[in-house]
C-alpha cells in the first residue's frame, strides 16, 4: 500500500503572507524550504559587516567563561548589547588555506563563499556563492530588493574587492557611493502609506480582510479534512488540535484590525532625506560614508525593502589612513602597518585602535537595529548579523586556527540563536558550520555550505 505523506506547501498554500507557522507532523515531507523565515508574523533579516586585513587577537578575545564573560577592549562599545551577540571563537577558514591565490585575495574571495577559489593565478575568481546570496534567495524574493551591498571605498576590478558572490564568477560589487545608493533604493520610495482619515469603510482594509478571511477559511478546511480523514496518527491530530487554537488567535487579530499585522514590520518606517554630496573615495571620508550607508542599510530593511545586505569596509591588500581615530597619530596606511612585527607596539596599538573603531561601527549599525521595534521584539532579535574579516592575523596572512578566525554575531534570529555568549567552537571547525547555522536560522534546512568536505554540521551551541 502506497504510503499518504502530504507537503507542508500543499496544506498552506497561499497563507504563508500570514505567517501562520504549521506544526511538522509525522506525516509531512522534511522541511526543505525556508517556510520558518517568519518569526510570529515578523521577516527575518541577515546582514554582513565586513572589515579587512585581521585582527589584534590579544585585544580581540574576551576572558571568562561562555555564559559569564568580560568583553575584550576591542569589543567594548557592544557592552550595551552584550546580552544580545555571541563572539564565536576558533573558527578556521579553511577554504582560504587550500586552493590558488594569494592570502589577501583568498581571504577576500572565500570569507563568505567558504568555498576555494576557482580560475587561474592571473584571474581569479570565487569558487561558489556567498552566504548572504543563498539566504537571499530563500528569503528575498519577496521584497524590491533581493539584496544590497553597500561599500566604504571597497572599489572594483580583481577578486580582492569583492566579499559577495551570486555564483563561482559572478561578484556583486558593492556601491560606494551614499547618493547613488539612495537614489537605487529611496528615489522612487514614496514612504509608509498614512492612516486612512475617511470616516467610511476603507475599501482597501476592506479587500485586504475577506483574502485574510478566505485564506483562514482555506486552511480551516484543510485542517478539518485532515483531522477527520482518518489517515493521521493520534499523536498529529493533538497537533493539529492544539495549532487550531493558534489560528483561531491569529484570526482574532487579523480580522478585528487589518492594519496589525503591518504594523510589525513598519515601525520607524520613513523615507530618509537625500545624504550629503561627498567625494565617496576621498580617504578622510571613510568615516562619513560608513556612518551615511549604515543609516541607508538600517531604513532600507526597517521599510522591508531588503531582508538581506552586506556592509563591506574597504577591501584586502587597501591601505586607508585611519587619522581620524584620535591619539594615535595614525599617518601610515592600514595594511602597510598590518605587515609590521608584533614586537613593533606602537603598530599593535594602532592595530588594535582600528579594530576598535571597525567594532564601534558595527555596535552603531546593531544599536539601531534593537532600537527598531518591530512586532513585541526588535529588528535586532528578529536578525543574524555578522562582523567578519578577511584574515585572522594581519602580518601572517592566516586564517585560522591559530589565531582564529574571529566572528561576532549579534541578533536572536527570531530566537533561533543562543545569545549573551562567548562560544569556542570545538577544536577545527571551519567557518562552513557557522553559515550552516546561519542558513537554519533563517528557516533554510541546510546540512552543508560551500565546500562539503569542510561542513561537520551546524554548530551545537549556537
């Protein structure tokens, strides 16, 4: 007798806009979507800040125990979110030790793709697609814009410009400039719809509650077929018993106020102003542009226009003077300095002061996020973000495992994710097994990223 499975796609059909997250039962197909991307009616979000040429290790690691830690003074400014990152620790990238290329190009070409790079010596390119391309392709088909990448001088041309890959050879570069990027994403933007302040039935709630009606119905049906059909385990009937009362809940909010379930996602929603008219390549401008293309990221997802975006500073083997960092009297590009010896302080503290300030741009970005309220929880919670880096150690061009490849991520990924940590991964884990938890978290059903040989599995405790 032929066994009766049925899809969790067949059941919901058409409700997913509703977020109406079905239980997994006996009889259903394995979950190989990314039908979990909504988080109580709520999108989830995945960014990527990128910063280059490695970290000061000793400055970066934090001491004490994985649920009771002091951060490091690299780390300081996320002290207010503390509660709400996990600094992942002994990570190897192992795809930039194997394969062609030189370090700054590897680092650059396989950090997101966890994949070798591909081509020759004299082109090279990256061996497959980049982490947030394959969470954009499960979770931003939806929104105007599958993903953004924004850049801070991350210029174009060679593989060691670019973080994000759609495919093996198919970089996305990123845009540097504030103005460009605001007319792509905002020029065309009208902003949040106003309050309707007709007296009379609104006749566009009004369609919008009977498809909501018709969609509940839709489902009753469904349930009520398969309740009573008689092909179903007792143990799913207690399921589906018990998730009928969370649809009956659902249906209370939906129907009574058809603007609800908007309100979740558009709090704070407003088209920006136009930035500033500023020379995006000018060195002394690093600054400005960073904190202009951090508030355009913030709006752009906080507007839904993108659930998926890759922040990239600058770009390996670059050489930005960080003289606006103050008592460092920093005068020397940041990779020349990066190649000097540990035994030289004045070049560690210099190093240090610039992982500092890159830490601090990432806490403002996340600080913004939690400060988006967005259903009962904030856009940080409902959000993966990362802050990566090209090398592990900036003289020695490695990556891993010794120091490690460091990686802090922040937000509860609409609490998927363990946070207020400071997790050591077991003793080689690649950098694989992070994005496999990664992609979990955004409801993708993932056992392997980027190069197979390299994935154990998503990480335990994350």
């Amino acid at each position: 007798m032929k066994s009766f499975r049925i899809s969790r796609r067949h059941l919901l059909r058409g409700a997913g806009s509703l977020g109406i997250a079905l239980p997994l039962l006996d009889v259903m197909e394995p979950l190989r979507d990314a039908h979990a991307q909504m988080a109580g009616g709520v999108a989830k979000r995945f960014i990527v800040v990128y910063q280059q040429t490695g970290f000061i290790y000793s400055q970066w690691k934090p001491s004490g125990s994985t649920t009771s830690f002091t951060l490091s003074p690299t780390l300081s400014a996320l002290e207010p979110l503390k509660s709400k990152i996990v600094v992942v620790d002994g990570l190897t990238n192992q795809a930039a030790i194997d394969g062609i290329g030189d370090d700054h190009g590897k680092g650059m070409g396989t950090m997101l793709t966890a994949t070798p790079l591909a081509g020759s010596t004299n082109a090279l390119i990256a061996g497959g697609i980049s982490i947030d391309q394959e969470i954009a392709n499960h979770i931003g088909t939806t929104t105007k814009f599958k993903s953004l990448e924004f850049g801070v001088q991350s210029g174009s041309g060679n593989i060691t410009n670019y973080s994000s890959h759609s495919a093996s050879g198919k970089p996305n570069p990123m845009t540097d400039d504030p103005a460009t990027m605001y007319s792509r994403v905002f020029g065309s933007f009208t902003g949040p719809s106003p309050s309707s302040t007709t007296t009379g039935p609104d006749p566009a709630l009004a369609k919008l509650m009977s498809e909501r009606k018709s969609i509940l119905d839709a489902v009753g049906g469904s349930y009520e077929s398969l309740v009573n059909g008689g092909r179903i385990s007792a143990a799913d009937k207690d399921k589906l018993n018990a998730h009928a009362q969370q649809i009956r809940e659902l249906e209370k909010t939906l129907l009574v106020d058809p603007s609800a379930s908007q309100a979740a996602t558009a709090v704070g929603c407003a088209k920006p102003g136009a930035p500033m008219s500023i020379n995006a390549k000018q060195g002394s401008n690093f600054p400005t542009v960073g904190k202009l293309q951090m508030d355009l990221l913030h709006m752009a997802h906080t507007c839904d226009l993108t659930r998926v975006s890759v922040l990239q500073f600058s770009r390996e083997s670059a050489d930005p003077v960080y003289s606006w960092i103050t008592g460092q009297n920093i005068t020397r590009g940041h990779h020349a300095i990066s190649h000097d010896a540990d035994s030289s302080s004045t070049s560690q503290t210099q190093l240090a002061a610039i992982d500092k300030w890159h830490t601090e741009q990432f806490a403002y970005l996340v600080g913004k996020l939690d400060a988006t309220k967005e259903g009962a929880a904030t856009m940080l919670d409902n959000s993966v973000v990362l802050l990566v880096n090209g090398l592990a150690k900036g003289n020695s061009h490695s990556h891993g495992p010794t120091p490690p490849q460091p990686v802090v991520v922040a937000g509860g990924g609409g609490g998927t994710l363990k946070t207020g940590r400071y997790y050591v991964v077991p003793k080689e884990t690649k950098t694989n097994d992070l994005y496999i938890s990664c992609l979990n978290a955004m409801g993708i059903m993932a056992t392997t990223f980027g190069e197979p040989s390299y994935c154990k599995g998503p990480l335990a405790d994350l």
